[in-house]
C-alpha cells in the first residue's frame, strides 16, 4: 500500500496560483476529502489525436508533474472518439477518459456503465459543424431532406443534426442517419458514399481543405445553447477509492489547459505532428485560439446548465431516457 499523498505539493499550489492571477482563469477549488483516499501510485490516462490529453503526453509536464506526488502516468490510446475512450475505463484498461464528450458517457451511464462525471472542460470558441461537399448541391439544412448524414451515434456529430434539423423544421424521419465513427466517416464523405457529415475539429477543418467542404451549420454559431461538454470520466469504485489521485490528475490537467489557452500556436503544433494534416489546417485551427473553462460537480449553476443539456438530449431521443446528471457527478 502506497504511502497517502496530498494531490498537489506545496510548489504547485505555489505555481497555479501565480499563473491564475496572471491569466484570470479560475480553477476550482477541491475539498480536503480528496486527501485520504488513494490506492494506487499508476494512473492511466486515455488520450486522443488532440486535446488536452494528447498534448499533455506530447510536452511530458503532467507526468513530471504527477511524479512529483509519486504518481506513474501510463498513456493508454489513442482513441479516435469518446466511446472507445468510455470501454477502456469500462473495460479495465484505463483509469481515465480523454475529456471527451458528455453525450456519449450519458449513453453509456443509462446503458448501465458505473462512470461516474469528476470534472468538466468548456472549451470556446466551438467549431463542431455539419459539412457538405461544395459541389453537392446542398447549401442549407432544409436540402438535407432525402440525404445521407454521416454522424458519430449518440455523439456530437447525432446531437448537431437533430439541433439543426428541428431548428429549420425539417422532419428527422426524411433524413437518413448513417452511424460511423469518424476513422470510417471521413473516407465515406470524400468518396460520396454519404452526402454530409457532422464532425468536430480538426476532422472538418481537415475536409474542408482537403474535399472542397462546406458549412452548412456551425456550432459556434448557429447552435442556440450548449449541448454538449468535455468531460474526465472514471468509474464510480475509483473515484471512491483513489480521490486524492483523482484530484492531482485533474489539477495537473487545469494547469495543462491554462497552457494550451496561452499558447494556441505551440500547443496546435503539437495536434498537427499527430494529426499530420497541412499547415492550412494548423492554421486555421490557431486562429481559433480556444479557452479552457473547467468546472466541477459543486458547481451548481454549471450543473443546472449540463442537466438542461441533457435533457434536450433525452427529450429528442440521442440518449435513451432522462437522467439525473448530479447523481452521476463526483466532487473529489
């Protein structure tokens, strides 16, 4: 049995404070429950082809970080979405998910899965969008009626069409879902297999370059309230179990994302080398320089706004029945 640690040493705390004052950023504050409970000196952090994750791995400051607590990071990925993320800490291989989407851990959740929500990232500005090629004839939401939609299931990309197509009246039953993940939906967009395709960056970003693609709906814009949010998932033992180290990943996270708001272009960089995708698309992806806001579960107002969110989400059938959000949130 390791020796119990506090989640953030002396010079840390020391560290965050200095860089918040600076930036303004606000990052919550944690309990002191969070201080007695760890069993393990691993942790296993899933990770994608972006985000806040993969850059962490890339830059190596999160591990020194958590070593300093004597914690061992082991990277587990990368995943292509949220799902596979939510089956590897299902499944046992990873401790953590990648920040992905609430949508899809919702899904999981009523599916029975014991994840549980430990805190949550709202990125802005957002850029999930639904895409045509240009050549298509589709130049609005209503010209998808009778048309194939490629979308990741009970995901953003579900979400963003079933938005756009009740905003602009357009009954869901005259548009044809067709459910891939987006290694299988991008090839099917560029090869005409499907007319559009919802994706989030830098997916579209890369299509728009690459296949002459279009918006035709935008989340940063044409969304009329936040559906969807990033979220760090565990299982609910864990959480139980290991909160000190829940906490002192989540900080290490909050420091990570304050870095990536500051320095859009090194940490776009970063995405680029493994993404792999041209300097066009780098560079449309910084000039969205995006801010990291990260909330928790005693936030109440953010809360409220998550448990609106899902309930839309219930309500227009993308998950399967109402959930209660605070019931599946942990305050660590």
């Amino acid at each position: 049995m390791p020796v119990l640690k506090t989640s953030l040493t002396r010079r840390d705390l020391l560290k965050m404070g200095a860089a918040t004052l600076a930036s303004g950023l606000i990052v919550p504050t944690r309990g002191l429950a969070a201080q007695d409970a760890r069993d393990t000196d691993t942790v296993r952090l899933g990770y994608g082809r972006g985000g806040i994750p993969l850059v962490a791995r890339e830059r190596g400051e999160l591990e020194k970080r958590l070593k300093e607590q004597d914690i061992k990071v082991e990277w587990v990925g990368p995943f292509a979405n949220h799902a596979p993320s939510l089956q590897a800490v299902v499944g046992g291989s990873a401790d953590f998910g990648f920040w992905g989407s609430t949508t899809p851990a919702l899904a999981a959740i009523l599916a029975g899965s014991p994840l549980v929500f430990t805190s949550f990232n709202v990125y802005s500005p957002r850029s999930t969008a639904i895409i045509v090629r240009t050549d298509s004839g589709i130049n609005h939401v209503r010209d998808l009626a009778g048309k194939r939609v490629a979308v990741n299931k009970a995901g953003l990309g579900e979400f963003l069409v079933v938005a756009a197509l009740k905003k602009f009246n357009v009954p869901r039953e005259k548009v044809q879902f067709v459910y891939l993940n987006p290694p299988d939906a991008g090839p099917a967009f560029a090869q005409g297999k499907v007319d559009a395709w919802s994706m989030w960056s830098p997916g579209v970003d890369i299509s728009r370059e690459q296949n002459g693609a279009k918006d035709i709906f935008f989340e940063g814009t044409d969304l009329d309230f936040l559906i969807d949010y990033s979220s760090l998932v565990v299982t609910r033992d864990f959480a139980t179990r290991n909160a000190a180290l829940v906490r002192a990943v989540q900080d290490a996270y909050y420091i990570e994302g304050q870095w990536i708001s500051e320095h859009p272009v090194e940490a776009e960089a970063i995405a680029q080398r493994e993404g792999k995708y041209n300097d066009a698309v780098r560079d449309k992806l910084v000039s969205y320089a995006r801010k990291n806001k990260f909330y928790e579960p005693d936030d109440d107002h953010f809360i409220a706004q998550f448990q609106r969110a899902a309930d839309w989400l219930a309500s227009h059938g993308i998950i399967k029945s109402n959930i209660k959000v605070a019931d599946h949130s942990i305050k660590v």
